[in-house]
C-alpha cells in the first residue's frame, strides 16, 4: 500500500506450524539525489526547555560517482613522548593509509607537533606518486615520540599554508590527532573563531579532530570540530585508532555540497545543534537539529554550493511527528554540544542548562552525578536499593554499612588532564578495573561454603554425561530465571562480596 510520503507492506499466509526462523526483511534505497526532510515536535509536558524541537537531515544519495571536492589537507599529529607505541605506531599507519586515498589534483602537508613542530614542507604538495613517497619516508623518520605538547603553533602554521588558496573549487582541510590537553585551549578556539576574518582562502578550513585515550579534553577538541565546520571523533579504545581515524578523513574528504545555509525560518528565535553547520559528504548523513520560538515554516529551503561549483537548492518538507521522541534521542548530542560551550565561555548560565537537561533525560553529564539512595526503615528495598547493592558489588565499590546513599563515579569524560599530559602518562583508556582477590573473597564466604560441598571431579564426570539438549535447557532455564530477578533475590540472600 503506498500512500503519499508512506509505503507500507502486507503479507498474509496460512502456516501449519510455527518456525523459529527469523523473518528477515531488506530493502534498498534506490534515490540516486539528494534528499532530506524536517522533523518538528512540540516539547513535552515537564520539558524545562518550552521551545519547538526539529530535527533536519540530508542524506547524499546511493550514488558514488557524484563529484566530490578537490581536497587541501594538513595532518597535524601529536608525537609528543605520551603517544609512544601503539598510539602513535597506529596514527602513523591510518596516515599513510589516508595518504594513499588522495588524487594527483589534491595537494596535502604534514605536520608533527610535540613541543616545537616539524613540517614535512614549507608549501601545500601536489598528491603525486613522489610526493606521497617522500612524505611517507618522511613520516617513518620524523615520528618520534618525545617532548611535550604544543597546539597552537603548528596550527596557526597550517592556517597559513591556506592564505594564499585561491581555488573555489577544493575544500581546505585540517585534521588534528592528539591524546593531550593544554592551558591555551580557550585561546586556540578564539583563534580559529577569527580565522575566517583573517585569512585569505576562498573557503574556511574544515577542522576534524581526533582525540586518543581520556587524557585530552574531548570538550575542547569538539569545539574545535564546531567552529570548523568539521567533524569530531574519539578513539578511546587503542585497537580503534587506526579505523576511527581513517574513518574520519574518508567522511571529510568526501564533500559533495558545501556552503550550507537554511532559509526561509521566519522564526522569533532558533538554537542549532551545532552551531555551524558542516558539509554534506557522501559518507555520512547531515543532521542538524535545534530548538525554536515562532511559527514554523510547512518547508525549508537549503543551498549549498555543488562540487561542480553550481548552486545546490532543495525545499524539505516539515512533518510533525507523535511517534518517537525527539528530545529523548537528541538529549545525549545536545548535551555534549553545549558543554563544549560552556566550558569555552565558562557560562554558570549553560552550565545550569546542562544539568537540568541531565537531570531530565536522566543522562549523566560534567556538572551532574548520579546517587542512588537506600531505603532504610527496615522494609524490603525498593528496586533502586537493590541496583545500588548490586552496582557496588559488581564494581567493587567500597559502601559503608550505615551509609544511605552511593555517589557514582566515572561516568563521565572530564576536561582532560594537564598533569598526565605534562608528564607524557599513556593515554587512558576506558576499560574496567581487575577486581583485587575477587577469588579468594569468594571462596571464603557463603559460595566458599557451597564450592566445599562440591567435589570438582565429580562436577566434571557430571558435564562430560549432559548432553547438547540439557546443556541448551540449561541455559534457557538461567535465562528465564534472569529475566524474574533472580539476581535481585541473590543479592539479598547472599550479603558475600563474591558478587
């Protein structure tokens, strides 16, 4: 059944028995254009923020021959002494790798940073067969790790390989790779803010940023993003350097409509998520999203400049939505985005918008934590007791016996650490924290007393008879009985640490 705007599917069949074969449906989005739309949601009834909530995207479109812009590129990397192995050898692989993407008509640079920087040329490269070998001999001898961790002067030294870009037809890129923080973050941000009145290039820089590990501030490196009309992503498992970070270059070096501006609001006031908007490539949907005062046009009109240097223009149609919630899968991005500016303009006023939309959406933020609470008028707890109990005993968290509350750490990123970075620590990475004599605590309480009961040879002999079918019931019958809280009744019988 199709429907304007709507397609839908029906099928009925008469079946002799019921199958426990996943039904499997696909589809394939044949549009070759450009297309998009606008979603717009009235807030809901307890939301602190009483504006209109939208939510417009584009989509590049299935075809992969559309042209793309031609691409300037300068690869600032840390080789500060903290990016000592795995990090940097990573970083120095995605490069090369990255470099190898590049055509004969692009031009490119490299430049190592720690305390000083090292620039692999005065001047933008041609991206010929030569120049990619020599900069990847270059980059096998200059990637050193040692020294400290400057940003702001290699940076302003690939500002100035674009002054004299007189090309309206290729994108400037720079992309940033770091697992540090420095005290001049705030100024660096101020001066990619003045930049596009500064330079000279035809069209801004596009700064994308990677940020390795915890120790960096990824606030920081998203504003950055942000006032690049760039992306941001962050590698905070090692394994994951060399994807994200090819990943990243793949989206930015793909643009395939630039210049994008929205017209045709009318509104009183609007907020976007974010502020500037980036470009459309064909690696990845534009989303932007944002909250607004004022009647809301029936469509919007966006422009944008094509590859080929013709003008880009699509009216997106505005539809009302009551089936999902906005604000709920926009909560965690918005929250993020005006973090990043409060931590810049240091606002107590953002800060406080940050902890309420935490507070509402129930997300942990930098300004908020989470505290559960324990029911103690000696009646059965109520389930956040229970979570509580069960939390600090997966965690190992230490929880006084006459303790009523339980502060949650760790749930969120921080705005980076000066001293590790000084100090060239290794980048930090999320992961979860041995628990110290897990075994022996258990064997010496209540699962100690049931393992003495058990003779191990004999539990052994016992498996090796159980068959595939009772090994298969077995697991259903945990599952089923996970699924009825079994843990819950566990942890209130078992009062060990073993859990």
């Amino acid at each position: 059944m199709r429907q304007a705007g709507k397609l839908s599917l029906s099928y009925e069949a008469e079946v002799q028995a019921w199958s426990s074969i996943d039904f499997s449906l696909s589809y394939i989005v044949s549009l070759t254009d450009i297309v998009g739309g606008v979603l717009l949601q009235s807030p809901f009834l307890r939301d602190f923020d009483e504006r209109e909530i939208f939510c417009l995207y584009l989509y590049p479109g299935k075809s992969q021959d559309r042209k793309v812009f031609r691409k300037n590129v300068v690869f600032i990397v840390d080789i500060s002494g903290s990016m000592k192995g795995s990090p940097l050898e990573s970083t120095k692989n995605a490069l090369i790798a990255s470099l190898s993407h590049l055509n004969a008509q692009d031009t490119f640079n490299i430049i190592a940073f720690n305390g000083e920087f090292y620039s692999f040329s005065g001047l933008m490269e041609p991206a010929t067969v030569e120049k990619l070998l020599s900069a990847t001999k270059w980059v096998e001898a200059t990637f050193i790790a040692n020294g400290g961790t400057n940003i702001l002067n290699p940076l302003t030294q690939a500002m100035k390989l674009f002054q004299n870009s007189t090309a309206s037809d290729s994108i400037p890129l720079i992309f940033l790779v770091t697992d540090g923080t420095v005290e001049n973050e705030r100024q660096i941000c101020n001066f990619v803010k003045s930049c596009p009145t500064n330079g000279q290039p035809v069209r801004t820089p596009r700064l994308c940023t990677l940020g390795i590990g915890l120790y960096c501030n990824h606030y920081f490196l998203q504003m950055l993003a942000q006032l690049g009309r760039g992306h941001y992503d962050a590698a905070y498992d090692l394994d994951s350097i060399s994807f994200r970070m090819q990943r990243l270059f793949r989206t930015a070096s793909s643009v395939i409509v630039s210049d994008i501006t929205l017209g045709g609001l009318g509104l009183d006031s609007v907020e976007l998520f974010p502020p500037y908007i980036p470009d459309l490539s064909l690696e990845s949907p534009l989303m932007i999203s944002g909250r607004c005062n004022g009647t809301f046009p029936e469509s919007v009109k966006v422009t944008g400049t094509l590859a080929d240097m013709t003008k880009f223009e699509v009216d997106l149609e505005v539809q009302r939505e009551k089936d999902i919630q906005l604000t709920n899968i926009l909560a965690k991005r918005h929250m993020d985005l005006v973090t990043s500016q409060a931590w810049l303009l240091e606002s107590a006023e953002l800060v406080e918008k940050v902890s309420k939309m935490s507070i509402q959406h129930k997300l942990p933020s930098e300004y908020t934590c989470m505290v559960l609470v324990e029911n103690s008028d000696g009646k059965k707890a109520p389930e956040p007791m229970l979570i509580k109990r069960a939390y600090s005993k997966l965690s190992r968290q230490r929880l006084e016996r006459d303790s009523q509350k339980l502060f949650l750490g760790g749930m969120s990123l921080g705005f980076g650490d000066l001293k590790a970075t000084a100090n060239n620590v290794s980048p930090a990475i999320k992961e979860a924290k041995p628990s110290e004599g897990l075994l022996e605590k258990a064997t010496s309480t209540c699962c100690g007393r049931f393992a003495d009961n058990c003779c191990g040879m004999c539990l052994l002999q016992t498996c090796r008879f159980a068959n595939d079918q009772c090994t298969i019931v077995c697991t259903q019958l945990c599952a089923a009985l996970a699924c009825f809280e079994l843990i819950n009744c566990c942890i209130e019988l078992c009062d060990c640490d073993c859990l």
